[in-house]
C-alpha cells in the first residue's frame, strides 16, 4: 500500500503536481525541497538562508508521513553553486546530529526550480 502525502503541518502549499512524500511500507521517499514559504512562493535568501528553510520542508514532509529526523537515511543536495557547501554544512552539521547524520550526496546543477540555488530530497526508513 502507497500513502502519498500532498498536504500536512508546516508543509508549504504544492505548486507542482507531486507529492511531497510517497511512503511503502517502512520506507518514505522525500521529494526535493526548495526554500519555499506556506503559499508556495519560492523566497530568496543566502545559502544558510535556503538551506535551512528547505531543510525544514524535508523534515515536516517526514513529519506529515509520519517520520522522524532519526528516520531520515539518506539526503541527496543539488546546488547552483557548489561554492555554497560550506554553508550548506554548517546547517547540516546543525541539524542532523553527531553520530546520526544520513548518508548524502552532493552535485552541482546547471539550474533549480523557481532560481533556487540549493534543493534536498531524502529518504527515510522505520525499523520494521
């Protein structure tokens, strides 16, 4: 059985046709996430700005799927500008903590929806 979650708490508004997660079973695919406001604009900011905004969207995603933080095994960003990972990780290091931090990758994209400069998606998983 697949839940697809379209709405929930702190969620912005979708502007897209996608899902914000689809969960199987014990595992939760987390669509990209942008710094996006409640309504669904996207908002500017620097990539400590971005970034944690974004992150945010990713763990209330998790939240309205009925995940938590400690759920999320894998996190996947793309940057405009790779120039910005060093601020990206200090959001990062700030919030996952020591010793539960995901895997990850990381990529420079040519171009992000609405001109974000940084997108995450991840993956979460329960113990069965």
């Amino acid at each position: 059985m697949r839940t697809f979650i379209v709405e929930g708490d702190g969620l912005p508004k979708l502007t897209s046709p996608i899902s914000h997660a689809v969960v199987v079973n014990h595992l939760c695919y987390l669509s990209g996430q942008l710094s996006i406001g409640a309504s669904g604009e996207y908002i500017p900011g620097t990539a400590q700005e971005e970034a944690t905004r974004a992150f945010g969207n990713l763990f209330s995603a998790a939240r309205a799927a009925g995940f938590a933080l400690e759920d999320i095994t894998f996190v996947d960003i793309a940057f405009v500008d790779l120039a910005d990972l060093p601020q990206v990780n200090d959001v990062y290091a700030k919030v996952f903590p020591e010793g539960r931090r995901p895997a990850r990758t990381v990529y420079q994209a040519a171009a992000l929806p609405y001109g974000g400069r940084i997108k995450v998606m991840g993956v979460a998983i329960k113990d069965a």
